[in-house]
C-alpha cells in the first residue's frame, strides 16, 4: 500500500492568524475605538459577510471592482454557460457563474441596509461596524486579503458638525491607543474638482482622481507621466505643476490653491457660467469654504487641530466620495500606508432608489494599526494580560483550598487561573511569565491556617500577606 502523504498546512495568501498575544492587542484597539463611538452616538451594525454582485459592482471605480472576491454559484455552476461565454471572456461568463461576492467595505453594505431598512430608521442615522473585508489585492506589507475595519457613519444630514466630529474621533481614538505623531490629512473632492475645471479639462475628473491616488506609491514623475496618457494635454499638467508644490500650514495651502486655480480659470476655458469673481471655479470655491468651516467647527469643540493638514494631492481612489476626504498616517512608524481613512458621499444611496441622503464616514484598519502599535511598542502591559493572577498548586489539601479561592476571585470580576498541575514552583512561575500574568497567590499550609495568602507581584518581585478581600481590593 501506498505511503500516503502528509500535506504541510499553509494559510492563503494576505491571511493571517492571530494567537491569544495578538487578539489580546487587537481588543484593546476594537475596545479603544468602540468606546470612542459609543461616545458620539453611534449605534452598533453588523451585516452579511456575502453580498450580491448586484449590490457591490460599480460602486467602487473599475479598479475597486477588480479587486472583488467573487463566490462561484453553488452546485453545477458551469451549467448555464455555453462555449461562447468561455471565448467571449469573463463580462459574458462572470454572470452566469458567480451571483454573490464577499464584501469589499462596509460602506456600500451600510447603503443597502440603509435603503433597506429606511423606514424603521431615525435620521439622521449613526452606526458603527466592526467586521472583516475582503480585497484581491496583491498581499504585502501593511496590505492583506482579509482585513478588519471599523466603520463609523452618519448618514440624513450634510451638516459639517459631522466631518468636525469625525476629526475629534480620529484625535480620542489615537490618544487612547498612546499615539501621539500622526496627521489627519483633509481635502475636498469639490476641490479637485474645481482644479479639473481650472485646467479646462472638464469631464475627466475620475482620471485625475486615479492618477494623484498613486502619488504616494509611484511619485510625482510617473503621475504626470500617467495623466498624459490619459489624454491630460501638456499644458493642462504644466498648469497642475502649482497645485504639487503647496507649503506652508493649512491656511497658507488653501490659499495657495485658490490662487491657483484662480490663475488657471479662464471663461474661455469652461465658460464664464463655471467662474464666480474671485476667478475660482464655483465648484473649488465651495471646497475651500467647506474645509475652513470644518476647521472652525474643530476648533468650538476643543479641538486645537494641530494634528490636521489640508493636502490637495489627497484623492482617494473610491468614487463615491463628493465632499471632504480624510486620511490618517502615523509619522514616525515604519509602515507608511493610512491606518484610517473615510470622507463625504451624497448620493450613495441613490444606486439603490433611495436618491438625496448625504452621509459621511470614517474607516479605522485594525491590522495596520495593530501593525503600528507593535512596532511603536505602544501596547500597554495589562492589556495583553489575560490573567491577572495565578493560584500556584502545591498538593491536594493547597488545591482544595485554592478552588475556593479561585471562584471568589472570578466572582469579583478578577481574571484568574489555578496551574491545573502540582508541579514545581519553578515551571509555575515560568507559565505565569509566559503568559504576562503579573500576579501569583501562594497557598501553602501556613496561609491556609492564618487565611493570609502571599499575593507575589512578578515584576517588582514584592510579595505581601493579605487576606482574600485584600487581594481583591489590591487587584482591582
């Protein structure tokens, strides 16, 4: 008979798994990010990991929708296809086998359950989602296939409070997780719009949108490269040399930029229609003013706003965003990709028959931000503790007593263990190293009769002889 073989097991591609340490660090930022929610109103969400193909095509660019993982048809799926499907390529065949797709966000999720759901809902409507995506991406550093984020959306009103409040929520989330270098990059798609109609290249927003989104991967040069093939003129991208080159603070830099599209807009370009007196196109000039009443509003909240930074290279590749666009770096951590991003929608609900509802949202990446904390060595002690304290095992009469010991603790809300094993104190010790349990209580036959038990602190080496109740008080 054969030797059967024995298959190595190995994880897909952009997987990861996540062992007790690491999901001991991924709840204190879930934790950290869902109180700061909760704290703004927002109400919990959860849908299907699966959505029909119908619901997430098109809603993300044509690069967005190449990255969807499609789900084949259960049973026989090639049964409704013919030979002429195969040979006129996947548009013809990806129908016919594939109706379903994980989800690729949950945005677009939320949309659908808004639409869905309209009339049971009251607006303006705020909920917060913690689920994994799936993308098709190539994997690589700080980029998986199957990723968590954390959504927080309001969506029936276009206040601006709400973009001034996604702000203060980036700044508390961050200052509960101890990070403090980071920048909330801030533009306005109706800017970038406006410097579209400034270059006289009307019509080809979504080329430039998908061109500067690059920048930060394939710098300045190979963008410029990339805007002349798509039908950008030279003089066009010779015009959008200014808006590249902006310094200065926020203020100085929306400045800047309406003096450059002012500079560029000429009624014959577009039509003096577009033009208000300022020489900006109309579009731009609402932008501006946008993003300078988000930043008073920050400010009548408390907020100084040094953390934020207007940059008019920030596009953001998904397009269904049409006003303010938010993305988040941390500065001094090796892995330079966004941890967080999100921005304004008009009309996403519109696709699904439900046209007029403007909503804004914020997305939070768990494992970039996990990334980030371990580089930064942020994560603080206790909280990858899952135990606070060990009941060491010394014999049967210890253990018999221990037991007891041990259900008054966990009565009390204290997380903790008894070594299932009457082993050495050596190896005891050596697991509650281990396991980062920062407390042991001995119970040997002395504590047992003066009911005083050593209560061992593992990193300052101190051990004390309190009573339970005193254990109890000192542990909480």
């Amino acid at each position: 008979m054969a030797k059967q073989s024995i298959e190595k097991p190995v994880l897909p591609k952009g997987t990861r798994d996540f062992g007790p340490a690491q999901m001991a660090g991924r709840t204190f930022i879930l934790d950290s990010i869902r109180t700061v929610f909760r704290s703004f109103g927002y109400q919990p969400l959860e849908t299907p990991s699966m959505e029909n193909l119908s619901v997430l095509t098109g809603k993300y660019g044509d690069e967005g929708d190449q990255l969807l993982f499609k789900i084949l048809n259960s049973g026989d799926f090639l049964s409704r296809t013919t030979e002429a499907d195969y040979q006129q390529g996947a548009p013809q065949m990806l129908p016919k086998i594939a109706e379903k797709g994980l989800r690729y966000d949950l945005t677009v999720p939320f949309a659908r359950y808004v639409v869905m759901n309209q009339h049971e809902l009251t607006f303006p409507f705020r909920r917060f989602q913690i689920q994994p995506v799936w993308r098709a991406d190539r994997p690589q550093k700080g980029r998986y296939r199957e990723f968590y984020q954390c959504d927080a959306d309001v969506v029936g009103t276009d206040s601006l409070i709400c973009e001034a409040e996604i702000v203060l929520m980036i700044e508390q989330v961050f200052a509960r997780l101890g990070i403090t270098d980071f920048t909330i990059k801030i533009n306005n798609r109706k800017i970038l719009q406006g410097v579209v109609e400034s270059i006289g290249a009307e019509g080809k927003e979504s080329d430039l949108l998908v061109a500067i989104d690059k920048l930060d991967k394939i710098g300045l040069e190979k963008v410029l490269d990339e805007l002349s093939q798509r039908g950008f003129s030279p003089a066009a991208i010779e015009q959008l040399a200014p808006i590249f080159e902006l310094s200065g603070d926020t203020e100085s830099r929306l400045t800047a930029a309406e003096k450059a599209m002012q500079h560029s807009a000429t009624p014959k370009a577009f039509g003096a229609t577009g033009v208000p007196a300022t020489g900006v196109p109309a579009i731009g000039q609402q932008g501006i003013s946008e993003l300078r009443e988000v930043l008073s509003l920050v400010r009548d909240m408390g907020s100084a706003g040094e953390h934020v930074a207007f940059d008019i290279t920030l596009a953001r590749g998904l397009s269904y965003y049409t006003g303010a666009i938010f993305e988040v770096k941390v500065n001094n951590a090796s892995l330079t990709s966004s941890v967080s991003g999100g921005g304004r929608y008009d009309n996403l609900t519109g696709v699904f028959g439900m046209p007029g509802m403007s909503g804004v949202g914020i997305s939070f990446g768990v494992d970039r931000l996990y990334d980030v904390m371990e580089d930064l060595q942020l994560f603080p002690q206790e909280a990858l503790a899952a135990t606070q304290v060990l009941l060491v095992n010394f014999d049967k009469p210890s253990k018999k007593h221990a037991l007891g010991l041990l259900s008054t603790l966990r009565d009390a809300g204290i997380s903790a263990e008894i070594y299932p094993d009457a082993v050495k104190m050596k190896k005891q010790f050596a697991y509650a190293d281990k396991k980062n349990i920062p407390y042991i209580v001995v119970v040997g036959a002395e504590e047992m009769q003066q009911k005083r038990y050593g209560l061992k602190d593992l990193k300052s080496g101190e051990q004390v002889a309190l009573s339970i109740e005193e254990i109890i008080e000192r542990l909480k």
